[in-house]
C-alpha cells in the first residue's frame, strides 16, 4: 500500500511537470528555441494567484481564467519586446537572452513581494481525500487532471484548427511557411502566448498547496526541460508522458534509494534515452 501511495504521488506531480513542459515543448518545436525562463513565467503566474487572493479575496480556481489570458498576452509582449530581436540570431544570443529574463522576473519579484515564502491559505481546492491507507491530495488531483485536460486542448488547436495548422507549417519549414500566407512572426508570437498561457495554468493550480517564492521556478525548469527532451522536441503528447514518466521515477526513487539521490535516477534515464533516440521517445526532428 505504501509503494501504490508513492507511485500515486509520482502520477500526480509527473503530470504538473508534463503540463509545464507543454508550453515549453511548443515553443521549442515551433522556434527551435529553448526559454530557459519558462518556469519563472510560472513563478509570476504563482505570484498572481497570490496577489489574486490576498487583494481581491479570489479563490485559484476563480482566479484561473484571467491569469491564463493575462500570462497570454505577456507572453505575446515579451515575444515582441525580446524575443522577437533574436529569432535568425546566433543560438547563444537566444540563451544570454532568456537567461536574462530569468534574473530580471527573479529578481522583480524579490522586489516586490521579498524573498519570503508565501502561501495561499484554506483555497477551494484544500484538503485530501482518503481511500482505505491512500491520501489524495485535492489541489494535486486537480492539478493533475488539468494537466491532461490543457493537453487535450492544445492538442486539438494544433491539429483540428487552421491557426494549428500554421503552426505546425512553421515548424516544419518556415522558410516555406510565408509561401502560403502564414506569417512567421505572428506564429511565433502566437506561440509564446499559448506557452506561457499553459504554464501559466500549472502556476495558478500550484499555488493552491505550493510554496511561492522567487526562485520557485528553478527545480521545475530542469525537469521540464528533461521531459521536454525525453518526450521529442514540439510533442504535446511526448511532453506530457515524458513529465509523467519523470515523476514517477522521481518518486520511486526516492523511496527505494534516497530522495537526495532521486535526480540522478531522472538524469541517468535522459541520458540513456537521449544516447539511444536523439530525437526524444516521440520526436521526429531534430
């Protein structure tokens, strides 16, 4: 019963990390670009879901809907401000560039909520449900299930809608995209705004039993980033099963080994996937 417990655990925090990977999965395959500030984006939607709640009484869940849109068009406004003056550069350009994204939000919100933890109390979504020896966390199940719902959504733009469609032109050759029409440069902003819209998704459904601070971001960046890599550059489903694979890794090894040496459980099974498929278990480019 204990080890069905910890597996659970790794379902539920495998598909938050899936759901964080989403949004970094699109715009990788879309710009063959890796935002390395992905998850501080989170940790701004997590700062919003706070504010949200302490100035305006909002609970998460009521709150979930404006954040989505607001992450939305900050990231379209930090595509065009930024990004936008690196696409066609040199790679390492892009890296210093969203590097410098991570230090400014890092450093933004320690300035302005300071760099104390902060926690949003007795939210909607609070409380676990018991099943025999089984605890379930509310806010994890809810999380976990919003995960493979964004999922489905994305999915469907993608491949049931002509914006989808045009996404995925651009991905495969955007020298050819303009040819018939598309727009490269709305694509990509486009692009930024579905990415940080879904993972602006995964901070507001953390916040309801997450801790918020500053540098919240980091540990969930690297593991997004592993997933990413795992589940195949520009794969929706492959980021999503790859999150979920790494959090069920992560948890049965803490539990069989030591939780100080989970990581290297994660980082040892990227490194044989990777040396064995390059392209990721769901990748077909790249």
């Amino acid at each position: 019963m204990i080890l069905l417990q910890v597996i659970l655990s790794g379902v539920t925090a495998g598909l938050v990390y899936g759901l964080i990977s989403i949004g970094l999965s699109l715009i990788w395959g879309i710009m063959d670009m890796v935002n390395f500030a992905h998850a501080d984006f989170m940790m701004l939607s997590m700062y919003f879901t706070y504010l949200a709640w302490s100035k305006l009484a909002l609970d998460p869940m009521y709150s979930l809907p404006l954040i989505i849109i607001l992450m939305f068009f900050i990231g379209i406004f930090v595509y065009r401000t930024v990004i936008r003056k690196t696409v066609g550069g040199e790679v390492v350009t892009q890296i210093l560039a969203t590097f410098g994204i991570v230090v400014f939000l890092q450093n933004m919100a320690q300035f302005l909520w300071s760099a104390n933890y902060q926690m949003v109390r007795n939210p909607i979504v609070s409380g676990s449900f018991v099943l025999g020896d089984l605890f379930l966390h509310k806010g994890q199940i809810v999380a976990g299930l919003a995960s493979l719902i964004t999922a489905f959504l994305i999915w469907t733009f993608l491949h049931r809608t002509k914006l989808g469609w045009a996404l995925q032109a651009t991905a495969q050759n955007r020298g050819a995209a303009p040819l018939i029409g598309i727009s490269v440069d709305k694509m990509f902003s486009l692009a930024w705004g579905i990415g940080l819209a879904s993972v602006g998704v995964a901070g507001v459904l953390l916040a309801n039993y997450y801790y918020i601070f500053p540098q919240v971001g980091a540990t969930f960046q690297l593991l997004a980033l592993v997933a990413v890599a795992l589940g195949g550059f520009g794969s929706i489903p492959g980021a999503l099963l790859a999150g979920l694979t790494v959090g069920i890794v992560e948890a049965l090894s803490g539990f069989f080994i030591e939780p100080a040496y989970k990581y290297v459980v994660v980082f040892s099974l990227y490194i044989m996937v990777v040396l064995m498929r390059p392209q990721g278990l769901f990748g077909t480019h790249h």
